[in-house]
C-alpha cells in the first residue's frame, strides 16, 4: 500500500514545462498532505542559509514514518462509527452487478412511490416487441447506475485520499446515480 507514497521520501526531479506555467502538484501534494497528517511544528525542518538565518523547508519523510502515519490514519477510519443511513445494508439482487451492496439512505429514496413508479416505465421503450429480452425498466437501471456510481466514488475515495472525497461527496454521487432518471416519463426519448 505504501508503494504510491514513494514521492514522500525522495524529492522528485522536476523537468521545466515550456509553457513557464507550474506543474500539477503531485508529490507535493502528498507531501503536503503527509505534512499535515503530521502537524505543523513536525512537518518543517529549520536550517540556517548562508548566512545564518534560520531558514524552513519541508523536511523529507522516511519510510517508516510514512508507514507511522498511514497506519495511523487507516486505523482512525477504521475505528470510526459509521452512521446508520451509511451503512451498507441494502442489497438488492441484479442480473448484472450480483447481490449490490448500497448505503441504507438508498433504500429511503428507492421505497417511495415515486421511484417506485419507474417499475412500470420501460427503458428500451418499445424494443420488446422487437426483441423479446428487452425489457429493462428504468427502476432497474436507477439502481444499477446508482451501484456503479456508489462503486467508483468509493474506489477513488480509497485509492485517492489526496483528494479529500467526503461521505457526503460519495452519497451526493450516489443519490445523483439513482435519481438521474426520475423525471422520465414513458416514451421520453422518442419525443426528444
């Protein structure tokens, strides 16, 4: 897990642009970001400069300390008591996805009769009489979309932590996945 915190121990060599214009901030940004986990005094290293003044720069980290604070922080989200509307209790069964793991704040939205009234609306509109397995409903699909939303978010949250995803970021996402086709009515595409 520690192989993407490389960039913390050793300071990257960066090649000039030819715009002139700054590079993304990558390494730094996880250096920042480590820096931060640390605390300010622990993260700035004080020399003095050719003439004596103290000068602070950022102070590289060794492995082990970056190891120090990534445990530290995988286990403080560890130990963190999920909210009762966050947890993964909803598990519908799909044909596609298998049994969908999804927040229970899904399963408030899902049980209402307004999104209960896309059984009812087909996806592929009149495709069934063409072809007879055709027949997906936008109730299905909302919750499959809202599924690989949920799973992406969720993946990038813990491959990215740079990044700063919230749970309320990832149940926003969600919620968006499963409520994008609510205002559909029946044959919407063939009156665009």
């Amino acid at each position: 897990h520690f192989h993407c915190l490389a960039p913390l121990l050793v300071p990257a060599a960066r090649p000039a642009t030819t715009s002139g214009l700054p590079r993304p901030a990558g390494a730094e940004g996880r250096r920042a970001l480590a820096m931060a986990a640390m605390g300010a005094e622990d993260a700035v290293a004080v020399e003095e400069d050719d003439q004596g003044t103290p000068a602070k720069r950022p102070r590289l980290f060794t492995q082990e300390e970056v190891e120090s604070i990534v445990s530290k922080a995988l286990e403080s989200r560890a130990t963190e008591a999920v909210p009762m509307l966050l947890r993964e209790d909803f598990t519908p069964n799909d044909p596609v996805h298998g049994l969908m793991h999804l927040p229970n704040l899904v399963k408030l939205f899902v049980d209402t009769s307004i999104f209960q009234r896309m059984r009812h609306i087909k996806q592929l509109a009149m495709c069934s009489y063409v072809y007879p397995g055709a027949t997906h409903n936008r109730f299905g699909h909302s919750i499959g979309t809202c599924y690989l939303a949920y799973k992406l978010v969720k993946g990038l949250r813990h491959r990215q932590p740079e990044l700063g995803i919230t749970s309320r970021d990832l149940l926003c996402v969600t919620l968006a996945g499963l409520c994008h086709d609510l205002g559909h009515p029946c044959y919407s595409h063939m009156f665009e």
